[in-house]
C-alpha cells in the first residue's frame, strides 16, 4: 500500500499535510476500492487520490503556484486544476461536501474514468503533459520548440477534456450511488455510522452501473413519502406516554383539574364514568416481515421489475418501522432466505440490494412449497414473531389448500397475497388480505406498500 511518508509524494492542494495519518487513510481508501472496482490501481499516487477526494469534500480547496509543482506531477496538477475550474464541479460539489462517502464515490468514479480514457489515447499518470525534453529548443526560428509548445497545448487541452468527461460519467454514477445509500438506509435522515458505505464503494458502483437497479430506483423515485412512512402501534397502559384526553374513572389517570370539582359533582362523573383523564400508552415493535417473490418464467419482464420494486419499497418501510426483513425467491423450489436485521448492517443491505437485482425470471412454480418452507421457517425458529407473510406472485399454480391452511396456523402467521397480472380463488380463501395488481405502476405499489 502506498503511504506519504516520503515528502516527494505531496499533491497539489494547499493546507493538506499529506503526511496526517487521517489524510493518508483517505487516500489509500480511494485506492483500495479502485483496486477492487478494475483489478489495479493504474499508477494512480496516493497524494493524487488524497487530491481528488478533497476536491470534492472540502469547501473551498485551492491549488499551489503552477511553477511550484514539479514536472512529474503536471498531468496530476492539470486534472485538479480541470476539475476545480470546470463550471459543472459546482453542481456536483453540492453534494459531495462534507460527505465522507458522497465524495468517496465521485472520487473512486473519476479516478476509474481517467484511467480509461488516458489509456485510450495512450497516456499515463506517470507521464508529463510534454515539453519535459528540452531538445531542439530555440535552435531555429519557429523550429522544433514551437512545435514542441504547441504539442504541450494539445495535450493540455486533451486533459482537461478527460477531465471534465471522467467528471460528468462520475456525477452520474456518484448520483445514483447515494440513492442506493439512502434506500440501504430506509430513504431517512439520522441513521447511524453503520450504514457508511465507505468500506464498500466498490459494491456500491457495481449495484449503480447495473440497469435492473437504476431501473427499480426511477420506480421507487415515484413513491410518495406519506406512503412509507413508519406506523406505530401502542397499546394503552396506565404508566406510559401521554397521548391525548379521554373520559373514565381510573383514579390513577386522572387530570388535576377534575380534583377541584365540587365532590357531589366529582362523585357523579366517577360513577358515571366521565371523569377527564390522561390517556397513556406503551409503544410496541412490529414483528418482522418476510416476502416471498416469485421468480418463475412467467414472472419475467415487467412483472418481476415491479415485483422488485415493491419488494424494495417493503424493505424501506421495515427499516423505518424497525422491522426485521426476510425474503425468498422461489420457482419450482425455494431460493435461500436473505436476512436483514432491524438495525440493518452495511453487508445486509448491499446483499439484498444485489440479490434482488440480480435475479431473473425463469423455472417453473411450486407456491404450496415457498408458502410451507416460509411458515417452517417461523416454526423452527429460523426465523422468529413472523406475523405476516407477503406472497408476490402471479399465481399460475394449483395450490395445496388444506397443506398450507394448517401450515400457517402451526406458525401463527397470516398470508397477504399481492396477485401480478393473475388470479388464484385457492390463494384467495388462504389470504387475510387479497389484492390484485393489473397496470404494475406506482399507484398499485403504493397500495401494496400501505396493505
């Protein structure tokens, strides 16, 4: 791993000591996940890492005097200097400052972006931008010198042309990469340092190229909020918050106010039970919610992208109500289950995330099974207070009814079925709620979503 403990591998920035721990750790982040995301770092210095992150997280960074840079960083200077000059690195700076992973991500992405394109036209890092050989200078008029200015403005120009093009391929990546991030996270402020992808940037542009992602993202951009909002369920209790005002004669919540009453009229409300009191309750959680999605052949296509996005927008309302996640795929034999915590990890969530994009619609279809492995999994503890069991399918099966009416009420839990494109009387009886989606736009997702 590369380090800054030589001086000789400074950056181009001002007021960075590329020597602090802290900065370094920085800059050899950005290289691990490179490493990762192409398979070598492509000679990029961890002080021209270090740079580029800091072009996008710090308010205002400025550059040294051109003449203090040595030659063997002017491709280097050039690319920050392209950057901070670039009118279009304001746009993108609005989200990257502060943001430790926002500007990992851009950081990682342009850095990706200028080695390919630099290999295009036969660059390195390494390399001046020309002019380092004095060969030939001056030695007659226009000469071999001019030719050699002119070909070191060519090759300026060519940089910064690189330049603003690896910027604007990153935005977009680094754009949809922090919509993953905030729908890991339940598309919620104030979530905890343990949903910080600056450990799996990497993954995070694999799940941000794939097309199956970006296409679930725009389905989900749709989705009003007030649609995934957290439900709370509470139960009244005589020592817990204060909720509101409600009528009775529980001595022990009764508001001050009625202690001042006459006692004849304050014995004639208690016995007629319309004393003023507090009304308190206890919060309660919610019990884990565990999806089943079909994937057989016929769910190919439209059906399965709207199946994972409703899949998806289930997850974001679980983690907002703090509900343990499961899912299975299923065909003709169910898929493993994935598991989601209610305070979900970075690897769950990226997991999940690229599961689901990554399964296609194909096989047969066995629902009687995926509903009987689900319940034996809330049976045997596997899994555990399942309450509800989400089944998305378009039904082209014959079920086995009295196998899975006595496999729910061994597990104690209940079936909601959403029905894509199809009908099923059999899972109809089973269900406590039953709902049929026709169009697969958002309309019908949000009413999956607030079953």
């Amino acid at each position: 791993m590369k380090t800054l403990a030589s001086k000789k591998d400074r950056g181009v920035l001002r007021g960075i000591d590329y020597e602090d721990p802290i900065i370094v750790y920085r800059g050899e982040r950005v290289i691990s996940a490179l490493r990762k995301l192409r398979g070598d770092e492509g000679n990029v210095s961890t002080s021209l890492a270090v740079d580029v992150f800091y072009s996008y997280y710090l308010p205002m960074p400025i550059l040294e005097m051109q003449e203090q840079i040595p030659k063997e960083k002017r491709i280097h200077y050039q690319l920050i200097s392209s950057m901070l000059t670039d009118p279009y690195v304001d746009q993108v700076r609005a989200h990257t400052i502060a943001d430790s992973t926002t500007s990992m991500v851009m950081a990682v992405s342009y850095l990706e972006k200028v080695l390919e394109l630099l290999e295009q036209h036969g660059l390195g890092l390494g390399e001046g931008s020309g002019g380092e050989s004095q060969k030939g200078v001056g030695s007659s008029g226009r000469g071999e010198g001019e030719e050699q200015g002119e070909e070191v403005s060519d090759k300026e120009e060519l940089i910064k042309e690189i330049s603003r093009e690896a910027m604007r391929k990153a935005s977009e990546e680094a754009e949809v990469a922090k919509k993953i991030q905030r729908l890991a996270q339940g598309l919620s402020a104030g979530v905890g340092s343990s949903l910080l992808f600056e450990d799996r940037v990497h993954e995070v542009l694999r799940l941000a190229r794939n097309t199956d992602v970006r296409r679930i993202l725009y389905l989900l951009s749709g989705l009003p909020r007030h649609s995934l909002r957290a439900r709370r369920r509470v139960t009244r209790h005589p020592r817990g918050e204060l909720r509101g005002y409600e009528h009775g004669s529980d001595i022990e919540r009764l508001v001050p106010s009625e202690i001042a009453l006459p006692s004849e009229y304050f014995n004639v409300k208690f016995a007629e039970n319309r004393l003023l009191l507090y009304e308190k309750v206890l919060p309660e959680n919610w019990g884990p919610l565990y999806i089943l999605l079909d994937k057989s052949g016929s769910m190919d296509g439209a059906k399965m992208l709207w199946a994972k996005a409703v899949t998806l927008a289930l997850y974001v309302k679980a983690v907002r109500e703090g509900r343990p996640f499961y899912m299975r795929f299923f065909d003709s034999v169910p898929y493993p289950l994935v598991k989601v915590r209610r305070r979900p990890r970075q690897h769950e969530a990226l997991k999940l995330l690229e599961y689901i994009a990554r399964i296609k619609g194909s096989g047969g279809t066995d629902i009687s099974r995926a509903i009987i492995t689900a319940c034996e999994d809330i049976h045997r503890g596997s899994v555990s207070n399942v309450s509800e069991i989400v089944l998305l399918t378009d039904g082209e099966d014959r079920v086995s009814e009295p196998m899975i009416r006595r496999a729910l009420s061994v597990s104690n839990a209940k079936l909601i079925t959403v029905m894509i494109q199809g009908d099923n009387p059999d899972l109809r009886r089973l269900s406590s709620k039953y709902m049929v989606a026709v169009k697969l736009d958002k309309e019908e997702a949000i009413n999956v979503v607030e079953l």
